[in-house]
C-alpha cells in the first residue's frame, strides 16, 4: 500500500485514487482502523481528507449536523486555492444548493421537496418504467451470446431510468445521457457537469409550460416554490444518488448470484444478495463529505475546524466492533444507504429498481455465466465508488423479440415512401446529408413509441 507521510496520530496518508486502492480498499480501511477510528487520506492529488473507518464514529458524526456541516463553502483548502479546481472530486464535493450540501431549514425545504416527490413513485410504477427499459438492453446484446453486463446493461439501465423518471424528451435525454456517462466515467468531467447543468435548465423551463406525470413536474408544482436554479441542482442530485450508485448495486451483486466458486451466491435470493452487497460491498463505499463547525476529537484523532470528514461506509460496515456485536449480518445494520437528517432518500425506489433489472435478465438468459473466474475481475479506481471495471458473461444466443411480444410495441412497417419524378438533368439532386446518430434514450422513444 502506498502511502505518505503525515504527523496525524501516527497514521500515514493513503491514496484512495489509484489501481491498488481500488484492488483492495478493505487494506486502507484496517490499516487506518489499527490507528484510530478515521485517518487522514487522500481523495485525489491535493486533495486531503479525514476517512472515518470506525462505525460508532460514523454515526456520531452523520447524526449530529449542528457539529458536522455538509455545506462545501467551508472548506478552507478549497478557499485558500489548495485544491485544484479541476480536480475530478470537485463535481462530487463542492457546494451546490441541494439537500446534499445545505444545511438547517433550507435542508428542510429542498429535502422535503425531493422525499415528496419521490414518495409519488410506487413499485407498480418503477417495475412498469424498468421492464422496457431491460428488455431494450437485452435486446441489444441476447444474440450474440455474449456480453458485458456494466457496459452493456447495469450502466446504462440506471441512465435511461433517470430519463424517464424526470421526464426528459429524446434531445435533452440523448444529451442528458452522454454527459452523466462522462461525468460518472472521468471523460472531462468538468464539462460534463457543466452540460449536465445546461440540460436540466432546459428541462426545468420545459416542464414549467409543460407538466407531466415525471419528478421534474411534481418538484417544479411542489409547494415548497423552488426557483430554477434549486430545481437543476435537486436534479443534479438525484442524478448522482440514482446512477453511479444504482449501477454499481446491479453489478456487484449480479457478480455475487453469478460466482459459482463463491460460498452461497448462486443459491442466493436477490434481496438477499442486494444486502450482502450493502454490507460487504456498497456501492458507494465513501461519501457524505462533512465539514466540522469547529476542531473535533473523533477518539482520539483530531480534525480540524472547516476540513472534509468523509464517511467510509465500507469501512464502517467491516468494523469488527459491529462484528462482534453480531448485528453486522442483520437486514438493515450496514450504513450503506447513510444515516440522520441526510440519509438516502431514494432507498426505496433504487432497491425496487436493482431487484427488477436483476431479475429481468436472470430471467431473460437464464444459463448467464461469468467468463473469466470473479477473482480476476477488475475493481475501477476512485475514491468513492466500489465499481466494477467490466462484467463480461456468456450465456445461449437468444433472438432479439422479447420487446415487440413482451411489451406490445408497433413492429408494423412504416409506409414506403411516396416515390418522386426524378429531377430534370440540368437541375442537380441536394446532396443526401447523413443523419445525426441517435442516442440510446432517442432510440429507445422511437421504438416504444413513449
């Protein structure tokens, strides 16, 4: 493990940005635990923080907002023009006016706009926005007989998901789509975002002339009043909780059900191998950047005053405390959905979704085996994500019909077109111009006619 030195309670500072973090963070997390129940780590270059790995500290420190501020103005590195402004972990820690990064009442407005809207959702709605959605995919790759499940399927169902969900039309949902790839995959992440932003503007605008029965419509009708600006940045929010960590949720555990050498993957329930992974391998494994209101002594390790403090919910999960008090295999124990005032508010829905697109290509392809051993899989480096790099599968060829005889949608033939006189000899044809290619969300519209 490489690390760097550090004065801090004789813990090193550990790199969370590289390939051997990502091959074993559970090494950082023990080393950091041996010394104390956070340590000083380093999210990306300059870009410093504590990690809390002990689970009693987590909690103390996501349950008491009035000492642990989420609001990213605090940070004094970021002020003092430490940190590089275009470092990749920006986009995921500076401030924006969400209910991630606001605190007080104005937390109270935003969230409550947000869990209110979400709570319109209900399983019968996210299984009916979900099927189409996988058969699409699926269909995209069953002929071939092979396949690799993040690229081809765990990333972009969440993506397509988030499309519907907010009700975006075929042009902002193709760019929509190509900007949080970029974001969420490092391609420029900067502008990522900031066409990410640019769309949701769009949107927004769109679905103030025009409502619909979509999340974007319910926040913008919600009582609360929530400006334009708010209303990007909720989006944006709900953009980061619902697909990084939703892709990540459907990987990891559809390499569980489907490692054969593993313990008891293959004989597992979904829901039960959905909390394996919250336990053992959460999607998001470090987050929830807190900045402390003033210098606070978390057992013994000191941070300072208006510095990060990012919760390892991993790291929490492995605490050997929880371990011996025997509730670490208890539904529900882990901290993977987060805790206090700024807990997950879309818990519910996310697992309603990983269940369905699990069990929608299980069921699709049911002899899917891995193709390589899941020890020889690689882990995508980052700081806050448990990701993997590919999920490459094989699986029978199976015909591409299940959309048209599943879901009912028009496979009549367009009529051919209406044929023309040729022009006069004289009169040269307009050059053909090729047409723009569509995006998956355009493709998928056309196809199912929504």
């Amino acid at each position: 493990m490489d690390v760097h030195d550090t004065a801090a309670t004789g813990a090193a500072r550990c790199p969370m940005y590289d390939g051997s973090f990502a091959a074993d963070p559970q090494k950082v997390y023990d080393y950091l635990r041996a010394h104390g129940p956070a340590g000083p780590v380093e999210l990306a270059p300059g870009v410093d923080a504590t990690l809390v790995v002990g689970h009693e500290t987590a909690l103390r420190v996501l349950q008491n907002p009035a000492l642990f501020a989420r609001d990213g103005r605090r940070w004094t590195a970021l002020n003092d023009g430490r940190v590089p402004l275009d470092s990749p972990v920006l986009p995921m820690m500076a401030y924006r006016p969400n209910c991630l990064f606001t605190d007080g009442a104005q937390h109270l407005r935003l969230r409550k706009a947000v869990t209110e809207s979400l709570d319109r959702l209900n399983v019968t709605r996210i299984r009916r926005d979900v099927e189409p959605i996988a058969a699409y995919l699926i269909d995209q790759f069953s002929e071939r007989g092979r396949a690799d499940l993040i690229n081809d399927y765990a990333k972009l169902l969440p993506l397509l998901m988030i499309n519907k969900l907010f009700g975006c039309p075929a042009a902002i949902g193709d760019r929509v789509t190509s900007a949080m790839a970029d974001m969420f995959d490092g391609r420029d992440a900067l502008r990522a975002s900031d066409e990410l932003t640019a769309c949701f503007m769009e949107l927004v605008s769109l679905k103030r002339r025009e409502p619909g029965d979509d999340i974007t419509s319910w926040l913008v009708q919600h009582p609360a009043g929530l400006s334009d600006e708010e209303l990007k940045d909720q989006l944006v929010m709900l953009v980061g909780a619902g697909v990084e960590p939703e892709r990540n949720l459907i990987a990891n555990s559809l390499l569980l059900l489907l490692d054969r050498e593993g313990d008891n993957g293959p004989s597992m329930q979904i829901e039960d191998a959905l909390d394996h992974v919250l336990l053992n391998n959460p999607p998001i494994a470090n987050y929830a950047t807190h900045f402390p209101v003033q210098d606070v002594d978390l057992g013994g390790v000191v941070v300072q005053a208006n510095s990060p403090l990012v919760i390892s919910f991993a790291g929490a999960n492995s605490d050997p405390v929880l371990t011996s008090s025997g509730q670490a295999h208890s539904r529900g124990a882990h901290l993977a959905w987060g805790a206090g005032p700024h807990a997950c508010p879309a818990k519910s829905p996310a697992q309603v979704i990983a269940v369905t697109a699990i069990e929608l290509i299980l069921n699709a392809l049911p002899d899917l085996v891995l193709s390589v051993p899941a020890q020889k899989l690689e882990w995508r480096p980052g700081p806050f994500h448990r990701a993997l790099a590919t999920l490459p599968v094989q699986f029978s060829p199976t015909p591409a019909t299940r959309m048209a005889s599943a879901y009912g949608s028009s496979t009549a033939p367009r009529p051919a077109a209406v044929q023309q006189p040729a022009p006069a000899a004289r009169v040269p044809a307009p050059a053909a111009q090729k047409p723009a290619k569509k995006g998956f969300w355009s493709s998928f519209l056309e196809i199912f006619r929504v």
